[in-house]
C-alpha cells in the first residue's frame, strides 16, 4: 500500500500564521496546527472523497456565480472550502480555510451549527464573512447525513445576499442529497467488491468511537478511534465481554433484544486506561428475517459533545483579561487577583453591584484557566422561576411533569461538563438547592430531577452576588458551609464610583460601540461634560453608563448646553433612572380598580364569584363598581 498523500491545507498550517498575528490573537477561535488538520482531514477523508466530484462541478459553478462553498464535519470545522478563486483568496486572508472554526456570531457558523444540530437546510444573513466587503451576505447550509440518518457534517454555500434566489436553497439541498446518496451508493458498491473490508473502512473513519457485540454480548470488531479512546489494542478486547467495561451492559441488551434503540446516555467505562465519561447511543442489527443479531455501540467524548453544542447554543466565553476597560490603580489590582485566582481549580465567589461586569470577569478568568477550551455556561438565579431552578441546574427525567410528555433534559450542571458554570446572583437560590449545590461542589456528582442515577460532573463554579452574602447567613437566607467553599477564591469588583478615572475610558468605548451600533458618527463630548460624568455616582454602574451613552449618540452628543451648572445638569441628565421609576409607581386605587375588572372579566360578571377571588363581600364588590364606574 503506498504512502498516504497528505492535503496541502496541513502543509501550509504552520506558515499561514506569523507570532506576531498569533500573538495579537488576531482571530478568536481554535486555530489547528498542521498535525491537527491533517488528523482532522483523515478523519473526514471518507467524506470529503465522496463529495470530490460533486466539489468540481460546484466549483465550476461558483466561478461564474462569485460563491464559495465549505464542508464541515460533525464539530463544525471546516475540512474543505472552495469556489470563486479570487473570494478564497480573500478568505485565506481572513483565517477562513480547512482546519478552522467560523467565529460564533459568522452567518457561516450559524448555517453551519444549524444544519449540524437542527439537521435540517438553515440560512443566515447578516455581515460579509470577508471582513473588506460590506455588503450583506447570506449562507445556507445542509446537514449531511450518514445511511443511518445521523448527521456528520454539512455542506454549506456563502453568497452576496442580493445574488440569493429561490433556487440557491434549492441547490445546496440537491447538494446535501448527492452527497447522501452518494453516501448509499459508495456504501452498497463496495460491500459487493468487498463487504467486510469496507465495513471495517467505515467503521474506522465514522467520527465516533464504535465497536460492535454479538448477543452474547461479546466485542466482536472496535473502530480505532475507540480503541484509542480506551486505551486498549484492538487485539486484546476483540472476544471480551462488553459488560467487563460497561457494567450496565447485561441490563441495556433487554431493550436492544426487543429491538428498541437506545441514545444518548451518560456512560461511565471501567477497566480501561482512557477516558472513562461518554455519550453512547446503541443499535440493534436487525438482520432480513427482523431477527436481532448483536448490537453497534457509538461512543462519544462526552466534554467534546458540550463544547459542540455549547459552541453554537452561546455558552462560550468571550471575555479576556485584555478587554477589561480602565486604568485605575484599584481595577488593575482586581485584574492582578483575577489572574492570580485562574491558575486555581476551586470555586470563585465574584461580589460587585448591580452592573459592574462580574460575568466579565468570570469568562476572563475562565479563558485563562485550564478549561479555556470548553464551555462556559451561565444561568440568572434571578431571573429565572424558582419553581424551575431544580431542573434548570440538575436537569430532569421524562415522566418529572405529570399530564406533560417532555422527554428527559440535562441541567446547566452536565452542559458545563469539563469547563465552568456561572451562577449569577446566587443569593437568590433557595435554601433546599443550597444543599444539593453543595454537594454537587464537594463531590463532582449531581442527580436529575426525578432522576436516581449519580452523573458525574467536572465542573468549576463562579457564584457571582451584588448582595452581602454575609448578612443573608445572619439571616438564616444562606448556608454558612456554602458560603466558605465558595469564598476560597473570593473576588470584588469595585463599584464604578470608587474608579473615576475608569470613566473616560469608558465613555470612550461606548461612544464608539453606539455610535455603530445607530450608524451614526461618534460625538465629542467637551472635557467639561466628561469632568461631570467622572465625578457621577453611578448607582447602576458601567450599565447605567451605558445607557447613557445610547442617549447622548441618539442626539448626536447635544447634552448640557440647556442647563447653567453641574447640579442641573445631573438633574436632568443623570437622574433619568430614578426619576423613571418614581413615575411607575401606580397608586393603590388603579390597581385596584384594573383587578376588579379583571375580576368581573374573567368570572364573566358574576359578582358573587369576582368577590370571593378578591377576597372581599358582594356588597363591598358593588360598592367600589359604582365608585369606579365599572359597570356588571
């Protein structure tokens, strides 16, 4: 057998990119380097070889028509881009070839990730991915599928948006369907040559880690992919029991026996050196007589199925230590600690007001950790119902709402598997989750909701508070045993009073992202204006800053000429926030008076049954009717 070719894109990895760009981390996603690529370029070679003619023809096609074209794999990195010659130039220029992934917030990553995970034919619009054309674009991707139906890359095809048509659609589904078909037709042809040799093939280059049982529940053929996983040769584990490196087996192969799939479960393996901590879907082989005969496992990294879907659901980081604005003595001190506190492992408890940019310093934190490369997924305890804290964090199983059908859910807890957790304003979680959060921390393992299987979570919590949790422990509202182990990395943001010379800087920011923001030119403000803004309080911190800032670039910075001193000023300017909540407030008498319409709406006019909701007599009823005139 001759020596493998290897793709020029691998060659050129190591070049495409100087120290210096890298070192101003010019793009913002994983770069692969060239031993990477041409890992990734094998894995995908299967794939990429039955697209090769359909690539031609499309390539020919997008000379004429000024399109470009990309192939991604299952995670959503690109292993192939082609069309128009003079675009892939200026793509390259861009950091957009084989061996990367699009930025989140790209029309290409957003076709990409929704064909990928929706499976199914998805468009983008939005800005042009070549950053020096400023004409909108759209991108249109389709899911490709493997004979089983499970989805293993997309094809994906970018285009000014003013050359899109109903047939652009049209041809990148045709596409995908070629490339599936041609999927089938390969698989079938080649098992007539030579059925087991290219089973095996297959079985090989499948992005999962596969190995396959008789019934039995004997190893009968490992992918090397799994055997790599496992840490084991091939060799050895053919003719093993499946139940000797997955315990649950013997109890699994009484739903595979019947034929009834099963997918995407959290699996622990034993007896085996590698990674122990999967994602397994099963499948029965049903043979022509529908006679069951053995089964095929598909395991998956389960860190690297998070960070996929966490990739394209937004719970990445985005934040470095770099884009923290200001200069003061005292922010810079923060950052120091902030640095100090990425090196460590344990949780970090992140107090600052309301507004200050606590989450920011978390993802800063997180992208200089260990665990930059994984998911940082968030959750408002404030925001979010109480009722449905539980089984945001914990995840649930089906069955948990009665009268509801909702299949079983992983929480915020298994999503953030391998990287970090933000819990922000953590002073609102209730006392009983209090414990379970606890003793999730202590132990790295979590239970679902309605669920009685441990699941083990490797995961570094950021509680973020703008209340004293201090005093809330003197209040019986806070566990004294949480609060300690969140406080082995305690970090405080200092409020923006405490940092005027912060101020101009980011009054300078904000000036530039609204300005954009409104497609307006950025004003000036006079030195006078910004000495006044710096010696503001700012009770809502760089939240309230910004808010106004939107202001004063919606009236292209004419602000203050109307008023004689820095006292009127704040009165009318800087007082917007307060003055905007005294005006909400709603006397007693109109909400009384919208509840007894309501009342008498919903009960149809029966005045009997509005009182006894409201909680008063009928005659009291009808007195306050003739008071407000609400005719029953």
């Amino acid at each position: 057998m001759g020596r493998r070719k290897k793709n020029a894109g691998a060659d050129m990895t190591n070049e495409r990119f100087s120290p210096e760009e890298k070192e101003k981390k010019v793009f913002s996603k994983k770069i692969l380097t060239g031993k990477e690529v041409q890992e990734r370029l094998d894995k995908s070679a299967f794939l990429t070889s039955i697209a090769e003619g359909l690539i031609m023809n499309l390539s020919e096609f997008s000379n004429q028509f000024n399109q470009v074209f990309f192939i991604a794999d299952d995670e959503g990195c690109l292993i192939s881009v082609f069309g128009s010659g003079s675009l892939l130039n200026k793509l390259k220029e861009n950091f957009i070839i084989a061996g990367t992934y699009p930025d989140d917030d790209s029309i290409i990553a957003k076709a990409i990730g929704g064909a990928i995970i929706g499976n199914a034919i998805t468009k983008a619009e939005g800005k042009s991915p070549i950053k020096s054309l400023f004409e909108e674009w759209s991108a249109i991707g389709a899911p490709i599928c493997n004979k089983q139906g499970e989805t293993i890359g997309a094809i994906a095809c970018a285009v000014p948006k003013k050359m899109v048509c109903d047939h652009t659609k049209q041809l990148i589904g045709i596409a995908a369907n070629v490339i599936n078909q041609n999927l089938h037709f390969s698989s079938i042809e080649s098992g007539y040559q030579n059925d087991k040799d290219y089973q095996n093939a297959i079985f090989n280059q499948h992005p999962f880690a596969n190995l396959t049982v008789d019934n039995s529940g004997s190893i009968i053929n490992i992918s090397r992919q799994a055997a790599a996983y496992f840490g084991v040769i091939e060799s050895e584990i053919i003719g093993s029991r499946m139940a000797n490196i997955l315990p649950e087996w013997d109890e699994m192969w009484k739903t595979i026996e019947r034929g009834v799939k099963i997918e995407n479960i959290n699996v622990d393996l034993v007896n085996v050196p590698g990674i122990s901590e999967y994602l397994l879907s099963v499948a029965p082989v049903i043979l022509s007589n529908a006679k069951v005969n053995g089964a095929i496992l598909a395991f998956r990294d389960l860190k690297k199925v998070n960070n996929v879907v966490n990739r394209y659901t937004g719970n990445w980081a985005a934040y470095h230590f770099d884009d923290i604005i200001g200069v003061s003595a005292i922010l810079k001190k923060t950052i120091d600690l902030a640095k100090k506190i990425a090196a460590e492992t344990s949780p970090v408890l992140i107090s600052g007001e309301v507004g200050i940019g606590k989450e920011v310093f978390a993802q800063a934190i997180h992208n200089s950790s260990a665990r930059s490369e994984n998911g940082f997924v968030k959750i408002s305890l404030q925001s979010t119902p109480l009722k449905e804290i539980e089984c945001e964090l914990f995840g649930f199983e089906e069955g948990v709402f009665p009268g509801i059908k909702r299949v079983a859910q992983p929480g915020k807890f298994e999503l953030a598997h391998g990287g970090s957790l933000y819990l922000d304003e953590v002073n609102n979680l209730p006392l009983d989750l209090q414990d379970k959060l606890l003793s999730a921390i202590r132990k790295g393992v979590i239970t679902r909701v309605g669920g009685c299987k441990p699941i083990k979570v490797d995961v570094r919590v950021f509680a973020a508070s703008s209340k004293d949790l201090r005093i809330l422990i003197q209040e019986g509202k806070f566990r004294l045993d949480l609060f300690y182990i969140l406080t082995e990395n305690p970090l405080t943001i200092p409020p923006l009073r405490e940092r005027r010379h912060d101020v101009p800087s980011f009054i300078k920011y904000y000036m530039q992202v609204k300005a954009r923001e409104q497609g307006k030119n950025e004003p000036v403000l006079p030195k006078k204006i910004i000495r006044i803004l710096a010696r503001y309080e700012w009770p809502q911190n760089v939240r309230e800053l910004a808010k106004f800032i939107d202001y004063v670039v919606s009236v292209d910075g004419n602000i203050g000429n109307d008023v004689k001193n820095e006292r009127e000023f704040k009165k009318k300017y800087l007082f917007i926030q307060q003055r905007e909540a005294v005006e909400g407030i709603r006397s007693i008498e109109e909400i009384e008076h919208e509840a007894i319409i309501d009342a008498l709406r919903i009960m149809k006019g029966n005045m009997s049954k509005a009182a006894r909701k409201l909680g008063v007599s009928r005659n009291t009823l009808y007195l306050k009717c003739k008071r407000y005139g609400v005719d029953f």
